[in-house]
C-alpha cells in the first residue's frame, strides 16, 4: 500500500495555518466612534410588518463613517471614485502587521519602515498588489467612543496608523493596493496634515479604515475581500470586509 504523501514543511518562522473566514466588519450603528463628534448617523423606521406588511428603515449617513472605504477621489483631485474601482481590486492578498503591544504603550505609534522589514524576515517578501492591514488593538475600544477617539483636552486624537514613509515604501518598493486599518484614520490621530492618505490616493490606491478582528487574521496566506458600495460619484463608502484563508 503507498504511503501517503508528506506534508510540505513549513518555512522558517512561519506558524501551521488553518483554513478560515473572519468578517472584518464593525455594523453600523449610530453609536460607532466618528472622527469627529456630530458626524454619527441617524436612523429611523420608516414602515413596520404591523402597519405595512414590510419593514424598512432610513438612515442617513456619511460615505466615511464606520468600516468603510477611502477611495482616490477622498483626498486627490481628479481621483476615482467608489464606482470606478475595479472588483479585481477589492479582492487582494491580506497581509496584517501586528504593532498592537507597541499601541497599548504609545498610542500616537506608527507602522514604520522598520516593521515592515521586520514583517518581511519573520514571513515573507509583501507581494505585489497586496493589502498591507495595520493591526493595533484598537478595535477593541470601539465600545468606548472616548478611547477609540483617544481625544485629549484640547480636542487633539490620539490613535495608531501608518507613517508616510511606511505608505511611501511600499507603493514604491513593493507595488501594494491598499492599506488598511483597525482605527479612525490611515494616518495616525496626531496627524494633522493627512500625509498619508495623499500619497496612498495620490498614487491611485485607496484605504480601508475600522477594520475589525484582525487579531483573528494570520499575518500571512489571507484573502481580503472589500464589499465596497458603489455610490454614485462616491469619495468612498461603507463596505463589508472579510478575509478568508
């Protein structure tokens, strides 16, 4: 009788993966932490079963509000819009980098450079067109609407996200589509020129932001997918996040 064949081993430093399928996605609710306060949704019942037969609501809301998309045309003039994404784009190889001990110390960190190097010898080389996930913890607090902000005294926010030069180096040295993030912002909340959003849309690549459960997400071998809205003309747009592996 044959043998069955070996399995392949694992390369250095990299842990056995299990098959998986983890929604990435915060629901909409109107007591999700905004960026900034009055910029929450609303909702109401419009028909009931009761009355009507059939239950609907109506919400009113902003493209960027909750787990959502920030599409080319939210920071670069002349950028595409949520509808001109291609669905070939939405679906990308998933890499998370995890920073949430650092982020549990110094709020205002970054991912820099160096964690993407040190990303790449603990795993393996970012591929191309892949969708780099920042992983901070912070989607933890987003029960608290005060800590998810990280607002301080004078208003100023104070939470992870991706340096300039992080952003930078992997448009240019390994070609990305997007980036993405378990905060309020691609750019860290202390940011108050928006640096990274306008090299990442400058460069035709769009973000996802509150982005759920990656603690949940191998660091390597993921699929991401974006459900991303298509609204008219949109700067961006909520969307349904899941990765699968």
């Amino acid at each position: 009788m044959a043998l069955p064949a070996a399995a392949p081993a694992q390369a250095a430093g990299r842990p056995a993966r299990r098959t998986g399928l983890q929604d990435l996605t915060h629901p909409v609710t109107p007591s999700f932490p905004a960026f900034e306060p009055g910029e929450e949704p609303s909702r109401r019942t419009v028909t009931s079963i009761p009355d009507d037969g059939y239950y609907m609501q109506e919400w009113s809301i902003l493209e960027h509000f909750g787990t959502h998309v920030d599409a080319p045309a939210h920071f670069t003039a002349g950028g595409r819009t949520s509808t001109e994404l291609a669905l070939a784009e939405l679906i990308s190889p998933a890499v998370v980098v995890d920073i949430a001990r650092r982020a549990a110390r110094e709020p205002d960190t970054t991912v820099t450079v160096a964690d993407l190097v040190a990303y790449e010898r603990r795993y393996d080389r970012i591929p191309r067109d892949a969708a780099v996930l920042m992983h901070s913890g912070w989607a933890a607090k987003a029960g608290d609407v005060d800590a998810y902000r990280g607002a301080d005294a004078q208003g100023g926010l104070h939470f992870p996200g991706f340096s300039v030069e992080a952003c930078e180096w992997l448009l240019t040295k390994r070609r990305i589509r997007c980036l993405g993030v378990d905060t309020l912002s691609i750019d860290p909340g202390n940011s108050t020129g928006f640096e990274t959003h306008l090299a990442l849309t400058g460069a035709d690549r769009y973000g996802v932001e509150n982005v759920a459960h990656l603690d949940r997400v191998p660091p390597y071998g993921a699929t991401l997918t974006v459900g991303l809205i298509p609204y008219q003309d949109g700067s961006g747009g909520q969307a349904r996040v899941f990765a699968n592996w």
